[in-house]
C-alpha cells in the first residue's frame, strides 16, 4: 500500500558522495519542472492511501522557489510533507534560519539533513547548523549519518549465518558499488537469494523523476508516468507481471540473473551489489524499467 510518494527533485547535487546511489553530482542533468510536480501531487492526490510528500534529489535546496511552491502546494493538498538536503545554505546560524523558515512556516513535517563524514568533516558543518536551527524553528528533524564501510564482525565471531556483518550503512548501488566494494569481504552469487530491504510484492513508497521514473528501487521502475498516470501505474502494479521485480521478489538477484541468462558469476558484498550489477547488464534489453541510465553510471 503506497503511503509515500518521493519527487526526485533534481539529480543535481553540489556534492559527489562515494555513497550516492543515484550518481549525483554537480553535472548531473534531470530537473522536475513546477509544472511535473504539479502533476505529480495531483496524481498522488488520487491515490487514496498515499499520505506524505517527500522532496529529494540529489539536492532539492539547489531549486529553493520551486520546492518551497512544491511543498506549499502538497500541503494545500492535504498531504504532510519532509525533506531530504545535506543543507549546503546554512554556512552561519543565521543563513541557517533564513533557509528553514519559510519551510517552518509552511509546516514542513519532517526534515532529514545528511551529517557524516562522506558530506561533511569533523566539528561545526552545515549539517550541524541546520539540525539545531530546525530545532530552534520548531521542525522535526533527524541526520542521517552514513559511514565508509567496515568489518563489523568476521565469520565465527556471533552472527548466526557465520558471514561477515558490514558497517556503516551505505548501500551498494550505483556510485557505491564503483567507490566502496574494494576490499570488503564477499558472498557468493548464487546464495544472494533475496530482496533484503525493498518491499516489491506491496510497496510503501516510491521515488518518481522529472524522466516519469517510478523507482521502486533506485533506477528499477514500475513503468513510465509520462507514459501511463503514476495512480493507473500504482493501481495495476503487480509484482509477477514485471519482467524485473517478479524474478526478483521470487528467488532475489541470484534468480534475476539466472532468469536472463546474464553471466556475472562471482562473489559480491551483498544482494544490493549483485543486484546492481545484474541490473545494469540487462538495461538495454529492458529500458522501460530499468532507468533512467545515468543512474547506472552509463553515459547516453
Ligand atoms: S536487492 Fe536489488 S531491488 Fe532489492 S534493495 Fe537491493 S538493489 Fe534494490
């Protein structure tokens, strides 16, 4: 049942983060016009369940007047509505506040503001400025701290499957899985089995791009909103029907691959990555799900 619609705002970001699985970036093309995110919320207002808003990117303050509009409308809609920035703008206290209030005044109701080492260093940063004038303005807020990634523990020290726990919280996709897999310990292929953290049979949430993207996982769409409306697309979704998510949900990376035959034998960090890989191979033959590319890293 689809609670929360996310409007990838903008795959533009100041920042290039190792971490990003969207490969944002200050060159990265692909803004939502006010016009889509009009049609976006109103196709989300005809989705009965769907309560919250999301603004995201790469970096939604970069388009300050057309998400402030964004958010004013979703909220005249009804819809309760957050936010997702690593808060580049509160370079003081005050640029801080200047920033946040009018998101206050429209009763943003959550803020999520990237505070780790990938954004931003030790001691006093954007992030930190920006949590505390929430605090002071009154919205409720949270960072999200992702690290580089670690060796949590080795086979035989607790874990009940006996594999390695990585730490740190990032995922493997997209640039991640460029940046951050050397070194860390791996699983074989056929043993990845499952989706371990998205909800393919019944989503809560998807993430839609100024492209028409229905991600149900970053650059695995549900089909093409400029093609079909998001609330007829959100209505005929079924899991087996798709070509990507059915094998998917069915036997995890392992089966996707298997499926179509793509030959990446090997040992991977975890199903993100396999599936990652996998999906990439398959992106020509399947573009209407698989995209937009340059979430893949593959250049047009
Ligand atoms: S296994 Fe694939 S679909 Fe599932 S969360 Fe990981 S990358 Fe997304």
């Amino acid at each position: 049942m689809l609670t929360g619609i996310h409007l990838l705002v903008t795959y533009k970001c100041n920042l290039e983060c190792d971490h990003c699985f969207l490969y944002a970036s200050p060159r990265a093309q692909g803004t939502m016009t006010l016009p889509q995110i009009r049609h976006v919320l109103e196709e989300s207002r005809k989705i009965d369940s769907v309560e919250w808003i999301y603004f995201e990117g790469g970096e939604p303050l970069l388009f300050y007047p057309s998400l402030l509009e964004g958010v004013r409308l979703a909220h005249d809609m009804g819809f309760k509505t957050g936010i997702v920035t690593n808060a580049y703008g509160a370079i003081s206290d005050d640029d801080a506040e200047a920033w946040l209030r009018p998101l206050a005044e429209l009763g943003i109701a959550y803020l999520s503001i990237s505070d780790d080492s990938f954004h931003y260093g030790e001691g006093d940063s954007p992030a930190r400025r920006a949590v505390a004038a929430a605090h002071r303005l009154g919205i409720p807020t949270a960072p999200i701290c992702i690290e580089k990634p670690f060796v949590e523990a080795l086979p035989g020290e607790g874990q009940a499957k006996g594999s390695p726990v990585i730490g740190g919280g990032a995922m493997f996709r997209g640039r991640a899985v460029e940046k951050l897999t050397t070194g860390l310990p791996r699983k074989p292929w056929d043993g990845l089995t499952q989706c371990p953290y998205e909800d393919l049979i019944s989503p809560s949430r998807v993430h839609v791009d100024c492209y028409g993207h229905v991600h149900l996982c970053q650059g695995l769409s549900m089909g093409n909103m400029w093609q079909r409306p998001l609330s007829v697309l959100a209505r005929n979704y079924h899991v087996d029907a798709h070509p990507i998510c059915g094998p998917l949900s069915n036997g995890g990376p392992a089966q996707l691959a298997r499926q179509y035959q793509v030959s990446l034998q090997g040992k991977y960090v975890d199903e993100c990555h396999f599936c990652f890989l996998v999906r990439r191979a398959l992106v020509d033959r399947f573009a209407e799900y698989l995209a937009p590319r340059q979430v893949y890293g593959l250049d047009d």
